[in-house]
C-alpha cells in the first residue's frame, strides 16, 4: 500500500481551497461555514413592549436622535463617517444619558460590519482575545469587519488596552469605547492615537423637552395611547431635576404615569405633585476618583482666588452634598490662604488651619459651617502671590543661578565651630537700634520676594524699603 506524505501547509491550502468553493457554492446548499447570527440587531428589533421606557424610546436613527449637534449635526464629520459607513476607531465622552450608548447603537443598525457589543466591567483578557481572534476569522473567511463597542472602557487596565491595540491598529478591529471618564487620564496614549475623541454634553432644556413630549405623545414606543395631561410645571420640575440626563427623565416620566391611576373621565393628570413624587432628588453628578472631582475642587479654588465667595461656597456645596471628604476640601483651603492671599492677610491661613482641626474634632454636617466661614475668609481676604513668586525664583536661582557658599560669619558656632573661626563677625540684630544692623546674609544677593501693594503687605513693603533705604 502507496502511503502518502502531505505536509501541514499542503493541509491548510486543501482547507481553505475546500472553504472557498463551499462559500462560493453556498446558493447550492452546501454550507460548511455559516457566520453567527448578530445577536444585538436581532434583541434591537426584538418586541420591545416590556422594556422600561427610556430603551423603548432610544433612537434608531440619525433623525431621531436628539442633541450633540456640535458632533452629528448635518454635515459634521461624525456624521458623515456613519452615513458612509466609514468610521474608523472612536471614544465617545461624556456624562450619563447624553446619547453615547444610543448613538452606537444607530451606528449597529446602520452598518453592514458585524457589531459586537461588551462591557469592559464584565470581561477580562481571554474574553478579548476570543473577540479578536474570531474578527481575524470573519475578516479572512468572509471579508467582514468587525465594530467593537466597549463601554465603560475606562475600566480597563493598561494589560487589557494594550491587547486591543494591534488589531486596531491593523484595522482588524473598529473600536468605539464609550466611557464617562477623561478619555486622556484613564485610555492609554497609544490607543488615543489611534482613535477620535468626541466629547458629548449634557442635554440641554430644549433637548429634553423634546424628548419629554416624545415620550407623552408617541403611540408606538411611548405613552401615546394614553390620555396623559402633564402640567407645564410638572414638566420644568421633571427637566430641571434630571440635570441633562435623558435615561433619568424617562425612567421618572415611566414612574409617575405608571404610577397615577386615571381619574373619571379616562385622564392620568401628570402635576407638580406627581413629578416631585417621580423625581424626589436632583441627581449632583461628582466622582470622587474622577474628572468631576478636578473640574469642581478647580472651579473652588479659582472661585476663591477670584474673591467670588457665593461662587466659593457653591462649589464647595456642590462637593460636600456629593459626599467629598471635607477634610480634603479643609486642605484646599489651606493651600489658597497661602498661595493666593498670603501676606496680604496673614491671619487667613491661620484661620484656615483652625478650620482644618474644627472639621477634624466636629464632623459633618457641622464641619460645612467651619468649611463655609473659612472659604468667604479667604474668597474675601485680600490677594497676593508674592510668597509663590519668591520660592518659585528661588528654587530656579539653586538649580540654575550661581553657587553660594555659606558666609563664615552666618556659620553655626557650635560644638567645634569656633576652631574654624565659624560665626566670627555675626552682628546680632537686636543689639542694635530697630533690631537691624547691615551685614551679609548672602553672597551675589538677589531680589526674590516684592511685597504687593495689597492688604498687610503694604506695611510690610513700607518696612522693607525704609531698611533697603539704610
């Protein structure tokens, strides 16, 4: 019997040769190779009658969609790229319920690339390389890309980006990572390169008021078979308390329709009453490990420094209600008193440091009136950054100005000082009239701190020139 050697490479080209005539014969019935069904148009188009109100009302198209026209408005590149179905790998940012998820969504309907949709919460590294290793598999076999969608992409480590990163960049893959955190902070910056970043915002009244009759009139997707009389009130409350996010305008407009029985005549009334009853608190949109945390305690502290102390005090607000440590917000504090009031009012940062103990010693909610003494001080105080300018100077004359030894006259006498002739000719100030005598306190001297003209620096400026004078 005649045995046959086949090499491995001989195998493969057999199998493909095998797969290309199957997929090319597939009209036959001869299917070797079928490509998964897209499970995420199939739920999309799925009877969607039990689902909550704000996935029943999420656009499936670009006309639909409501906001961000600074990124989908006509003729905008976004835009463009979906209605072409060219995109390439983007970051969608922003705060909840801006239309991120939604806008990715209309893009799954609308492409003709097989859509994969996951939660980087919920996956970890095996589970990446099984996605990519079957978008190589579909790109080879059938010449169809694949879309990513990764939300929450900021849960990622370093490890994790770094596997996405050769199949975005061969194109293998089209990343759409969907994320509430800076984008810059948390993705890696080769990622970044290789991807667009757009920035979507809160929506607006308009926006939401749109959305809000929407979901009141429309009879496929919304309450439209309903007789609903909501009050103009009941709208602003709804519209001011949801703070720009359409899933939490929905899920209340849900609540109190749901919840309000119809009176005699058929008609659910949607008032004031109900909407506070729908919407009982305002939601304050802060992380504490996040960009919300920088961009508040930023504006607090440039509040301070611009002598705005209702500005101050509403930043800091905003932050405690939020839950910041008000410990952290008392060190802030403490720094502005010195860097931005300084000798203007040197009493400012020792009320400020007053104002740290008492907040340690008394705790919240008391601790906020402390905060809130402590912040109008310093908002109000006069400004000087004198003290900053000086040790930013000096600290540039050591690393880059001339070397200064230590005058022998300024040496320490002690222990066997004196056998060096250290301390010898040291002139004690207040031996002298006014407590000053001249002498050199260092060699090639140079001018680093000038007082201001504000507050209790201008006695301290007077001062100064008299003894300069001498």
């Amino acid at each position: 019997m005649r045995v046959m050697q086949i090499s491995i490479d001989h195998v493969s080209h057999l199998l493909v040769k095998g797969f290309k005539y199957l997929t090319d014969t597939a009209h036959a019935g001869c299917f070797l190779f079928m490509e998964q069904k897209d499970l995420f148009r199939e739920n999309l188009e799925r009877d969607d009658k039990y689902k909550p109100l704000a996935s029943r009302m999420a656009p499936t198209t670009l006309e639909d969609y409501m906001g961000q026209n600074n990124i989908v408005g006509d003729g905008k590149l976004l835009r463009r790229a979906i209605e072409a179905d060219s995109l390439g790998s983007v970051i969608f940012y922003g705060p909840s319920g801006c239309g991120k998820s939604a806008l990715a969504n209309i893009i799954a309907l609308k492409t003709k690339a097989y859509f994969e949709k996951a939660n980087a919460v919920l996956i970890g590294i095996s589970d990446i390389r099984k996605i990519l290793e079957s978008a190589k598999n579909r790109l080879s076999m059938s010449g169809k890309k694949t879309i990513l969608m990764l939300d929450e992409i900021h849960h990622f480590n370093r490890s994790q980006q770094d596997a996405l990163l050769p199949d975005v960049e061969k194109g293998i893959i089209t990343l759409i990572g969907i994320t509430t955190e800076n984008p810059f902070f948390y993705i890696n910056s080769a990622i970044l390169s290789r991807t667009t970043v757009f920035e979507f915002k809160k929506h607006t009244y308009a926006d939401l008021l749109k959305i809000l009759d929407n979901s009141i009139t429309n009879k496929e997707k919304g309450f439209g078979n309903l007789n609903i009389q909501i009050t103009d009130e009941a709208k602003q409350h709804l519209i001011k308390f949801a703070n720009g996010d359409a899933r939490r305008l929905l899920n209340a407009i849900e609540i109190g329709v749901l919840s309000t029985s119809p009176n005699s005549d058929g008609v659910r009334v949607f008032d004031l009453k109900v909407a506070e009853e729908s919407i009982q608190k305002r939601t304050v949109v802060y992380d504490r490990s996040g960009d919300q945390h920088y961009d508040h305690i930023s504006a607090f502290i440039k509040s301070m420094r611009g002598s705005d102390p209702d500005a101050a005090v509403y930043w800091m607000a905003k932050m405690l209600v939020a839950g910041e440590d008000p410990r952290f917000i008392a060190r802030r504090i403490i720094i502005c008193a010195s860097e931005d009031v300084g000798n203007a009012d040197p009493r400012a940062l020792t009320l400020s440091v007053s104002a740290m103990q008492a907040v340690e010693f008394l705790g919240m909610p008391e601790a906020q009136i402390i905060l809130a003494q402590a912040v109008t001080y310093v908002a109000t105080a006069p400004k000087s950054n004198s003290a900053v300018i000086a040790i930013n100077q000096a600290v540039e004359e050591v690393k880059n100005g001339k070397q200064r030894d230590v005058p022998n006259h300024l040496k320490d006498a002690n222990l066997d000082g004196k056998a060096f002739g250290h301390g010898d000719g040291y002139k004690y100030p207040h031996n002298y009239p006014n407590h000053y005598v001249e002498q050199e306190y260092m060699n090639n001297p140079v001018k680093f701190y000038v007082p201001s003209d504000q507050g209790y620096e201008v006695k301290i400026n007077e001062r100064i020139s008299r003894i300069r004078k001498k």
